[in-house]
C-alpha cells in the first residue's frame, strides 16, 4: 500500500485528510505542535501539554463518516465562552484528559484515535515546547503563534523570518513517516503559523530532502492578512522551498477556477484576496504544476475534499 504523509496544521489540511481516508492509502498526518491561542493554548500553559487542538482536527478529519456521528460532533464540539468552561473544545479536554490517563501524550493521542477509529495516523511533529517567533521587515520581533496569526502589529508588513525558540527537534515517527512516503503533501494552510513550523523542527527538512518519495505542496487559495498579504502562489513556493532546502517541488497542484464575486466581498471585509496563481513562475519552482478544479465554495472559499484527493491519488499510484 502506497504511503502518503500530510504536513501542515490548522483547518487548512482537514480536506486533505477527509478526502484521503477513502483510499487505500497508508495515510499519516504530522501536524504542528506550537499552537498557543485559544483552547489549545490555554491548555498547554495550564497543563505543560501538548496543545492539542491540531491533533484534534486530524482524529476527527481521519474518522469515518459512516460511523458515531455523535463521537465525532463530540470531538468538534465547542463550550460556550461565557460559561465556566470558557469556549473550551470537548475534544481538546479529552485530548488532556487521556494525557493524564495514560501518561503520555503519544499514547493519548493513539487511545483517542482508537475512540475514533480513525484511518492512518494523527501525529505531532515535535513533542518539545517551542514558541513561533517572527521577525518583521523593519525589524519588529513578533513572538507566539497566535500573535503571528491574529496580528497586533500592520500585518501589511511581510515576515522576513519565522523561526522556534528554543528549538525542537522532530518526533521519531514524525520524521520516518515523512522519510518513507511514497508522497508528501505540504499544505493547505496559514504559511508562517500552520505550515513552517513543522519545517523549523530539527530533522524535518532533512527528511523532505532525503525521501525517497514524491513532495506536493498546495498553495492557499486566499491571503491572510499579517502573514501573507500580497503574496502570488510562487511567494509561497519560495518560503517553503527556502526553508526546506528543496530545490523544486515535485508536483504544485492548484486552483484554476473562478472565485464567487460575493464570497470575495466578505473576505475583503477581513483584508483577505484571493492569492494569484502566477504560472510562468511556478513553473520555475516545480517539475510539475497541476492546475483544475479543486475548489469548494458555499459560505467560504476552500479545496474541495473529493476533487482534491483525486488529484493527489493519482500522483502516488501513477507510478504502479
């Protein structure tokens, strides 16, 4: 069975994952683990855990659908932030809960996967305690990622750095998952909070450069202010190869179709633009660029689980 490794964090790979499990693949998700907002946050500075919100929304992406539909809107589920529970996610408390059962992290995160049931492998890719530190282009210092994803500062002004203090050093199966793929996708999902920081930790881009495997990155379809305002597709390219150390990517697979103009209107609201896919110069940074319709749209803009995973499919079992 082909082996197929997910990197990235947040909402942005969620898709991926949902549409993944369907095939016979043997999927792994590694996924950030230097999150310090919200639940999650609150929760490693509290418990000195893992935080585990990242996690969380791998386990439930990677459980079947045709199953305890209630188990999974329990692992989604969210407290009201007025109550004594203050917004808290269910499944983040089982997360911390499970921790305290079994004594370690990976194994509560494996006991919640078997709750779940899930198909592959949820795993983070550092089990060390680091923050997301960036530097701005006029030399303003921005440290912890929620500081990074909900700018303080003019998030009109670009990240000249991102990097972990102190550093961290790659999870053993972290690091062989991404070393044994058969393909590795990068992304969807926020650059310098979501997708970097599995980068920064020691070993990681060592292992992207010396898999014997295929890399795919998938670029986001829209900007986010204070992280990649401005940005074309190959400005994120770029970043990910620098700090990668990869000379090109295998495959960029990319959106093609036309954004709704009404959608696009509540996104400017929130100084978000769709993200242009700039192909003369991704074609410089690849040795395959994958344009079509992989595009979902009804309340937001994101990748559409099913078109994207036939795409990726198709890259991992070409070679059969």
């Amino acid at each position: 069975m082909k082996k197929v490794t997910v990197i990235g964090g947040g909402s942005g790979i969620f898709n991926v994952l949902k549409g993944l499990k369907d095939y016979p693949v043997d999927l792994t998700s590694v996924v950030t683990a230097f999150d310090s907002g919200g639940s999650a946050g609150e929760l490693r500075d509290e418990f000195g855990i893992l935080p585990p919100g990242d996690l969380r929304r791998s386990l439930v992406a990677l459980s079947p659908e045709t199953e305890n539909q209630t188990l999974r809107d329990l692992f989604s589920y969210r407290f009201a932030s007025t109550s004594s529970l203050k917004g808290h996610s269910f499944g983040n408390l089982l997360l911390s809960a499970l921790n305290d059962i079994t004594g370690s992290e990976i194994a509560a995160i494996k006991k919640a996967g078997e709750i779940l049931n899930i198909k592959g492998r949820a795993l983070p890719v550092s089990v060390d305690q680091a923050e997301v530190c960036a530097e701005l282009e006029d030399g303003t210092l921005v440290q912890s990622e929620t500081n990074i994803d909900i700018p303080r500062h003019d998030g009109s002004k670009r990240i000249k750095k991102v990097y972990l203090d102190p550093p961290a050093t790659s999870y053993r199966e972290a690091y062989e998952a991404v070393l044994q793929a058969d393909l590795v996708v990068i992304g969807p999902g926020d650059l310098f909070s979501s997708i970097l920081p599995n980068i920064l930790v020691r070993g990681m881009s060592q292992a992207l450069k010396g898999t014997s495997g295929k890399v795919a990155y998938i670029p986001n379809l829209m900007s986010k202010w204070g992280e990649t305002h401005g940005f074309k597709s190959s400005d994120l390219v770029r970043e990910v190869l620098n700090y990668s150390g990869l000379r090109q990517m295998d495959y960029l697979i990319c959106n093609d179709q036309p954004l709704n103009e009404e959608l696009l209107k509540r996104y400017r609201l929130e100084r978000s633009y769709p993200i242009a896919v700039d192909e003369q110069s991704l074609k410089t940074l690849t040795k395959e660029l994958i344009k079509g319709d992989i595009l979902w749209q009804s309340d937001i803009i994101r990748h559409d689980a099913g078109k994207l995973s036939r795409v990726i499919v198709d890259l991992v079992l070409q070679d059969d």
